[in-house]
C-alpha cells in the first residue's frame, strides 16, 4: 500500500524508520527518506495520504502489541522438555525500521529485508492468482516496481508529468535537461550546479 501510494522504491520504503514520519503531527502526513538509501542519493520530503498514514499506525500498533511466546525449556535432571508461556511487549524504539518484523535488536540489512519483502509478494500474487510471468521470462508480470509505474502513470495521466518525475523523487528529466540546455547549460556539472 505503501509503494502504491508513493510510487517509492521498495528499499527506499524498506530503510524507513519510525522517528522518519510525522504520524502525530501535521495533515497530509509527511515523511523524511533518506539520501543514503535513494538512487540519487538525495534527502527528499514524500506525503501520506490519511488513509496510508491511519495503515501506518494501525501496523506498528500490531508490530509492538503484547504477544504469547511459548519455548522448551530442558530440565537437567530428565530428558523430557517443560514448555514455558510467557507474555512479552517488544520495546518501541524510534530508530526501529517499520517493515523489520524480526525482533532483534540489531538494525537490518534492507537488501535482506527486501528479498524477504519479495518473496512474501511472489506467495501472495501466487495465492491471489495474479502470479503470472511474462512470455519466455521468469520475471513476473506484476513486480513490485509495478507500484511505482503505476503512480508515475496516474499522475502523467493528469497532465502533470513533470510533477510526476518529482513525486517519486527522480532528480530530473529529459525536459528539464532540455530547458536548462536552451538557458546555456550546456555541461552535465553545470547542469548540476543549477
């Protein structure tokens, strides 16, 4: 919903943490993505609609509720195990990624939680019967880039493609390549500098 919603990259989305939105605050809801996680290696600011950010809450609600966990513990004097239940509320730091489901403390990879994210994805298009591939290709038709296709297209479809490139965060584009060119910027640093 997510990537729908913001036509982000999947790492990008992937590298966010609970102290990068602004879920208490202001209307539309804001959110901080990282250079350090985007392609062009850029900080940029995106917006939630309410609908994704009431999801958002509504999920690290879920994430940091108090759970049941039963483990075995072996007694040393037999052999036979004892099951232990005990109730645990995970602790909510704001530096925790939002999608990191695993609950250690140690601060994931997004490269291992996107091959997770993917799998998941490939499960349920499999399960929804959307999990087709492209003819001769093992590629699916249906990707999680797909999401991000979708928002550049609904948005140039509006007659706002140049804000289309903005809102999902490329850093440019042919046309304004073009304009910049017809002002006398002629090289990629100049270019760079405006």
């Amino acid at each position: 919903m997510l990537l729908a919603s913001t036509g982000m990259r999947a790492q990008e989305a992937l590298s966010l943490r609970i102290k990068d939105f602004d879920l208490e605050g202001s209307v539309p809801t804001r959110f901080s993505v990282r250079g350090e996680y985007t392609k062009t290696r850029t900080d940029r600011t995106a917006f939630l609609t309410n609908e994704m950010a009431q999801q958002l809450k509504l999920w690290i609600d879920y994430k940091y509720r108090t759970r049941r966990v039963s483990y075995n513990v072996q007694h040393n004097t037999t052999s036979k195990n004892k099951t232990v239940t005990e109730y645990r509320t995970p602790i909510k730091d704001d530096s925790d990624q939002v999608f990191a489901v695993y609950q250690n403390k140690a601060i994931m990879k997004t490269l291992s939680l996107y091959r997770d994210l993917v799998k998941s994805f490939a499960k349920t298009l499999d399960r929804t019967g959307k999990g087709a591939r492209e003819d001769g290709n093992r590629r699916r038709q249906i990707t999680l880039h797909s999401f991000r296709r979708f928002v550049k297209t609904t948005i140039s479809d509006l007659g706002y493609a140049d804000y289309s490139e903005y809102f999902i965060g490329h850093s440019g584009s042919t046309y304004w390549l073009y304009i910049l060119a017809q002002k006398g910027f002629r090289k990629s640093r100049d270019i760079q500098k405006h």
